[in-house]
C-alpha cells in the first residue's frame, strides 16, 4: 500500500522556495526543448517570472525543501475511508479514537474527503492488522471505517507490460546467445569448404590438423547433434509438442526438415554398405543457424516495433502523494501548496479517488487528471497536444496524467481516477485496438491455417516424385551436387523433400497484418489520433466521402453570445431565462448563454422539468411557465399562440442592427437562437457567435485534393451554415442545414446506399447517431472530456485538431499499403520459392537449393515483412508543415 506517511512543516505561502529542479528537467526534457522551455519563459514575462523567481530566490533552501518531502518519511503509513462525519465534532472524536490506540503516533482527519491518515510508531510490525483494527473501532464507534487497498488497475496493467516488455528483452539476449553459438557450428561444420575456396582461389594451405578434423564425417555428425540438441532444442521440442497436440507449426517444419536431413546422413554415415552420401550433416546445423538468425533478428524487429507504445506507457505514473489535511484547516490550505500539519502519503494511483488531493513536485509526471488547487508551475503537455512549449499553471487550471510538471510544486485536486485519466484511456484504447484484427486478416487466416499440412503433403510428393519417377525421366538431374558425388536419387529425393519443408514460410503470412496494424495504432495514439483497431483502419483507408458537422467541428465550439434581442423586454431577462433553461445542457451554444449570464452576474430563476431534444432545443418550467430556446421552428412549436411574421421580421431586423454594429468577422459563424415563453410564444433572440478553426480550410482542401468529397451537416439555420460552408470552400449542393440528428443519421445512410464509404466527423451527442452509422465515425475531444460523441465514434483526435483528419486517413492508407504489400510478398514468396525448392528449375537450368539455403530465405522471408512494417514508422505528418 503506502510506502510513506510523513507530516510537513512548510514555510508560510510567500517563504517557499522551489527550485529550478536542474536534475528533473535534464531527466524528463531532452536539451532542445529544454532551451526552447527557456527561451519561451523568458518571453512570457511576469506570468512565468513569478513561479521562477521564487525558485531562484534560494535554491539552497528550496532544495532541501523538496528533500524534506522525500526523507522525512515513515515505513509505517495507515490510510483509511472513514464515512458518518457530519461534524467538526465528528472530526474530533474519530481523531480521539484513532489517537486511543498506543500503536499510532499521529493521525490528520479530514471530513470532506471522508479520509483519516495515520502513522504508526517505529515498533508496530504488522500494519495490516493494525490498519483492520483501527477501521474495527472506528466502526463500532459509529463511524464505518476500512482500508484503503491497493487496486488492480493502473499499477498492475503496467507493470504486466513492463514486464512482458522484459521477458521480451531477455529472450532477445538468449536468442543472440543461441545465435552466436549456432553460428560457431556452422564455421566449424563448414570448415571443410573453406580448403575447397582456397584451393579454387589457388591457395594451398589448408591441410593436415584441423582441416582434416573438419573433414571427418564423425565430427560433422557431432556438431549437428550438437546443434539440434544446443541452440536448436527448444524449436524441436516445440515443433514436436505442436505435432502431438495436432496443431504443427513453423517449427515443426523446420524441425521436421533438420531431423529428416539428420537421420538420412546418420544411416548413410553407420551403414555405408548402403553407399549414400552423408555429407550433408552440416545441412541442419546451417539450416538451425540461418533460422534462428531470422528469429532474432525477427524478434529484434518486433520489440522495436512496440517502442511507442512503451513510450505511452512512460508516462503513467503509478504512485502519487495523496495530502490529507484536517479539517480545521482547509481554508488555509487552500492558499498554499501544503499547510503545517498536513500529511502526504504515498499511495498507488489505484488508490485515487475523485476528489483526493495530490500534491505533484517539480520533474513528476500528473498520476491522474484535475484542477490546481494550489501553486503556480509551467507544465509540459507535448504529449497531449503536440505542442512543445510549456503551458503555465496556476489555481483553477486544469491538469491531464502524463503531462510533466517542470517548475514548481502542485497541489491538485484529483477529477478522474487512475484507470479513468486520459493517458489511461488511450493505452487501454491502443491496446484494444492492436487486439483488433482488420477484416483482410482473415485471408491471411484463411491461408496460414491449413498452411503447414498442405507443406507437408508436398515435401511428401516432392520425395516421391523424385525418388520413383523424376530421377528416372530426367537423369541429368543426379549429375547436380545436390544428388551427392555418385548421384544418389535417394539424396536427391529427400534434399528436395528437405528444401520444401523448409524454405516456406507460415510466418510471414501471419506477421503481414499484425505488424503493421501495431506500428500504425501506435503511431496514431502517439500523434494525438486514437483509431480503435486493424478494422477501423482498413474502413478507414477506403473512405471516399467526409461529412463534416459544423458547430464545434469546423467552427472552434467555444461560441460566445453576439447578440440580444427582444421587442417587449431587457436584454438581462431575456437572457436569465434563456441561461436558467440551459443550465445543465452541455452543447456549447447552451455553454455560451450561460456563462454570459454568469460574466454579468445574473441571478438565474429556479427551474423545474428540463427536457433537451438534441438537435432542436431545450425545455423547462419557470415560474409555473414554460420557457423554450432554441430554433424557431422547434420554439414556435412549443406553444400554442403564435407570432405574428410582422413581429418577427421586425425581431430579427432588429437583432441583424445590433450585429451589424459589432465587430465579428466574416470568419464567424453566426446563429441565432429563440426564446419562447407559454402564453407569450417567442419573446427574444439571441445571436451567437463562433470562430473557425484555424485549420478548417486546409482540412477541406487536403481532402478534396485527396479526391475526397467532402459534405456539411448541420442542425443550424442557412445563413449559419451557408457562410461556413463558403469560407471553408464547400460547395453549396453539397452544404445540409437545419438537420435533425435523426435526419443527419438519413443523409449518411443514402450517402452510403448510393455507394460510398462515408466518415462522419463530429463533437456532440447530437452527433453520436450519425457517428455510429458512418462507415468512421471521428470525433473531436474538445477539452478532454469524454461524452457520446467520443464513445461512439471509431476514431477519437485527442488534441482536438481538425486537421488529424487529413492525418489518420493518410496513416490508414499507409497501414494498409503496407498490409497489401506484406501479404503480397508473403504469397509471391511461397508461390515461387516452394516450386523452386521442389526441383521444378532442376532439369532444364540444373538449379537447385540446399536445406541451409532454403532455410536462409525463409527467415529472410519473415524479416522483410517486420522491416516492411517498420518503415511505417518513417511516415510524416500531413499537417506538420502547417502552421496553425
């Protein structure tokens, strides 16, 4: 559980000293970006100046300051959930009860969190027991009490990675190991053709000693025993178990073919009555040797192919400083990173609950999302948001797990738990993702199942051609080498035999897919796109058609209100009944009302039966009323009396004045929403404004160069949609407004019936339907919150950038060519290479390949299909050039 429980005697707010944490930074900030962080705070000024001049005031002192946090320190921290506390009296008597106990030293109890931290005396040896004990009391004292327990989440889906990413790290150095030792056979084994070149080559001066050594067919028979049963053994035994549970392998045909090539060269060498050639012994030991090179060097690939996701992985921290503070003083320890008499313990992010105070230091990495209580820091969000310049934090600010603190010490308020951070959610995405097979993959599927027992029926067929017929129709053949010095059709016919089980290659038709779906979801998650598996690539890669939702996805979705107007009433009541109805809706033009309510501070009436119809608009009772905003139609609807169209014209001229004398630009999207009243129909309307996206433009345009049609769908007026469309070069025919989710849903559904493969872009629950329908659905994470547009969608941009767009389709595309490719190769390879191994070259070309051959391109068959998928990596950013 906890590891320490300390209690902190801080200076007062204006004393604390942090400082510039030189060892962190070095640590967490390649040098680059170190100068660029410099740099950058020099130009911001008094903002960064302030957090930096208290690090450097004393840097002796503030040194020792973040040491005390680490030092003073307890091997014995209880933590405990303790509900009931209703009181500061509540707070007393569970403090008396914890205090009771002679086992505890000291105790913080905090009511609002409903925690009780508690630290135990040097001489206490079991805690656990202790800790049961104390919650046992406390219980029984009317306050329901039990131990914080580590959790399973977080913490053990790292380190079961880290862990497996070790284990894979080791094989690697056992599989260069055997490699190494496979390869020393392999020069010993060969030796003897090494006096064969020099002789060729006119130099006589391998003879006598070793040379004859090597020659002798006893020692060559005992370094393949030493092969097969040395570096060689575990693929035998695992080719033999996969025979006996009826599954072969790639390893069965390989050790099928080294055994086979084995045992023929052991009877001709122990009954050479028989006079056939038993040469070939160093067949297996070369075969063994350019397997397992291709093995680790495969291997090598793999691991290399899985380093971004071990890059995400980096930045999930797994412990945290939980700060518990009494009650007495939460309103002091709001104004400083820590108050006197806190204590902080060291709890596993699992531990975390929504609320819980945390307190990051300089050089850590955010273990869970949430706001800053206390503090001010620059903070490195690069990970979330590409951008590689720091971003200022103080009180109020929100911050995300796997951001890095860099100056000076947090105190946050935890909003998410471990499991539930953004980093978490993107690994587990990443993950699911990588689990998840693209349809293509069933092809290879199809083919690498029966794959080992057709192999085997051939190399079957091969011997029997050979040996019965073949050596008898082209006898030419038994002059090859391959047939051995006397022309043995019984060598002859088990090499080839040999050459067929060896040379194909399973493997490169199971990696053709796998690979390349891993590099490309890892590489997706890494740039700020989350594409939810193989299968999502591969729809994704198809796409000829994009349908753009307008507010929030082309426009920036942070709409401010533009405009009041009424005919009958203030400004101020319109927009207190428009802010009281939309209050709890979360559509950003509900956000913009109310949040300029609150600007002017209005006091907003109490409402009863709100009713929102995505879409259309929101509904509630105020004052025995009903009170409707939203479109005019919808708002019209609602109610029974009528506008006369005089009255409206005149509203709308009126409110068309007002904005004409503002100073939004023609970049800005402008809608208008009503507001109605039972017994009075449409009483206001209010205009609200919102800006485009910086990169709108050159999304659209990327995608129409890409020969992408691109359409707008939207909920929102024609002036609205029609300006948008304009500035952002949709053509009008291809422009939809005043949509309803249900209609957006209809509009995608015959896009697709009339033959394309359509991606719906979106933000909103209004958008979820449509999302769901499209062959992509992609949502935009506008401030990393999670909503039913993101759940639904198949492809989430984490840095809310439009633009990602451009980017996941070019990297599906990419994905996928490189799929096509590997499985093109892997097919090519084994059509070609299996003939070529059965001798169908021999008669007219005299060619033919030996075991160690065929066993060297087979390898090399499975390293270019992982190389090929690693090249995915190489694949830039369309939009990196892009200045936005």
């Amino acid at each position: 559980m906890a590891s320490n429980l300390l209690r902190l005697h801080l200076l007062p707010p204006s004393s604390l000293h942090i400082p510039h944490p030189g060892n962190y930074v070095k640590r967490c900030f390649p040098k680059q970006r170190r100068l660029r962080i410099r740099r950058y705070c020099s130009r911001r000024g008094a903002l960064v100046s302030n957090s930096i001049e208290i690090s450097t005031q004393s840097f002796e002192s503030a040194e020792s300051s973040i040491e005390s946090v680490k030092s003073v320190t307890s091997d014995k921290p209880v933590l405990l959930d303790v509900s009931g506390m209703m009181c500061g009296g509540c707070v007393a008597r569970v403090k008396s009860v914890l205090m009771s106990d002679d086992r505890v030293a000291s105790a913080v109890v905090n009511m609002l969190t409903e925690t009780a931290g508690v630290r135990l005396k040097p001489e206490v040896d079991v805690v656990v027991d202790v800790a049961e004990s104390l919650a046992k009391r406390l219980t029984e004292s009317g306050f329901e009490a039990k131990r914080r327990v580590s959790g399973m989440g977080v913490a053990e889906n790292v380190k079961k990675w880290k862990e497996m990413v070790s284990k894979k790290e080791e094989l690697l150095v056992k599989s260069r190991n055997r490699v190494a030792f496979a390869w020393t056979l392999v020069a010993l084994c060969c030796g003897s053709h090494t006096s064969h070149i020099l002789h060729s080559l006119g130099i006589h001066i391998a003879h006598g000693g070793i040379w004859d050594l090597l020659h002798n067919s006893y020692v060559k028979g005992g370094l393949a025993v030493g092969a097969l049963l040395g570096p060689g053994r575990e693929l035998l035994f695992d080719g033999v178990k996969a025979f006996g549970k009826r599954s072969p392998n790639m390893n069965s045909l390989v050790g099928l073919g080294s055994m086979a090539a084995f045992s023929i060269s052991l009877i001709s060498l122990v009954n050479p009555e028989l006079e056939w050639d038993a040469s070939f012994f160093e067949e297996p030991v070369m075969l063994l040797g350019f397997v397992l090179l291709g093995r680790s060097l495969e291997e090598r690939a793999k691991l290399k192919a899985s380093s971004d996701m071990n890059e995400l992985l980096s930045l999930i921290s797994t412990q945290s400083r939980l700060v518990i503070t009494s009650s007495d003083n939460n309103n002091t320890a709001a104004d400083s990173v820590l108050s006197s008499d806190s204590i902080c313990v060291n709890v596993p992010v699992d531990d975390i609950r929504v609320g819980d105070s945390l307190l990051v230091l300089p050089g850590e990495t955010f273990p869970v999302d949430g706001s800053v209580l206390a503090g001010r820091s620059v903070v490195d969000e690069s990970m979330l948001t590409g951008e590689s310049l720091p971003v200022f934090k103080e009180e109020g600010c929100s911050v995300s797990a796997g951001t890095i603190n860099w100056d000076g010490p947090l105190r946050i308020k935890a909003s998410s738990t471990g499991s539930n951070s953004t980093i978490s959610k993107i690994v587990r995405m990443v993950e699911d993702a990588q689990g998840n097979a693209a349809p293509v993959q069933r092809l290879a599927d199809a083919i690498a199942g029966p794959f080992v027992y057709t192999i085997m029926s051939l190399s079957a067929v091969t011997f029997a051609f050979w040996y019965y017929i073949g050596s008898h129709i082209f006898p030419d053949v038994l002059l090859n080498d391959i047939a051995g010095p006397d022309g043995d059709p019984l060598a002859l016919s088990l090499k080839l035999a040999v050459d067929v089980l060896v040379v194909s290659c399973p493997c490169a038709l199971g990696l053709a897919t796998p690979t390349a779906i891993l590099i490309g979801t890892s590489l997706g998650a890494k740039r700020g796109y989350l594409i939810r598996g193989g299968d999502v690539l591969e729809r994704l890669a198809s796409i000829d058609c994009v349908a753009l939702d307008k507010t929030g996805t082309l426009t920036e979705g942070r709409p401010v209100v533009s405009g009041i107007a009424s005919l009958r009433y203030e400004e101020q009541e319109v927009l207190k009944l428009a802010a009281a109805v939309e209050k709890t809706a979360t559509h950003p033009i509900a956000k913009a009302i109310v949040n300029e309510a609150e600007a002017l501070n209005l006091e907003t009436p109490e409402t009863r039966g709100q009713l929102t119809e995505p879409g259309f608009g929101t509904l509630a009772e105020i004052d025995g009323r009903l009170v409707a905003v939203g479109s005019l139609e919808w708002v019209s609807d609602r109610f029974l009396k009528k506008n006369d169209s005089s009255d409206m014209v005149k509203l709308e001229s009126f409110l068309d004045n007002k904005l004409s004398s503002t100073s939004s630009t023609s970049r800005n999207s402008k809608t208008v929403v009503y507001v109605g009243r039972e017994g009075e129909g449409i009483i206001g309307a209010i205009a609200i404004s919102d800006c485009l996206r910086q990169d709108a433009e050159f999304t659209v345009g990327r995608l129409q160069e890409k020969g992408i049609k691109t359409v707008l769908l939207s909920g929102d007026r024609e002036g609205a949609v029609a300006t948008v469309a304009k500035n952002v070069g949709i053509e009008s025919e291809s422009t939809n407004y005043s949509l309803s989710p249900e209609m957006k849903f209809e509009f995608i559904s015959s896009l697709q019936s009339s033959g394309h493969r359509v991606a719906m872009v979106g933000d909103g629950i209004n958008d979820a339907p449509s999302l769901a329908q499209a062959d992509v659905g992609i949502a935009l994470k506008i401030e990393a919150q999670e909503n039913a547009a993101s759940n639904t969608a198949s492809v989430i941009l984490v840095r809310n950038k439009l633009s990602h767009v451009v980017d996941a389709l070019s990297l599906a595309q990419a994905t996928m060519s490189k799929v096509y490719q590997n499985l093109a190769w892997a097919i090519a390879y084994n059509v070609i290479s299996i003939p070529i191994a059965a001798g169908v070259l021999l008669p007219q070309y005299d060619f033919a390949m030996t075991p160690s051959l065929s066993g060297g391109l087979m390898a090399l068959s499975s390293i270019f299909v992982v190389s090929n998928s690693l090249l995915l990596q190489l694949h830039k950013s369309e939009t990196s050039g892009n200045s936005l």
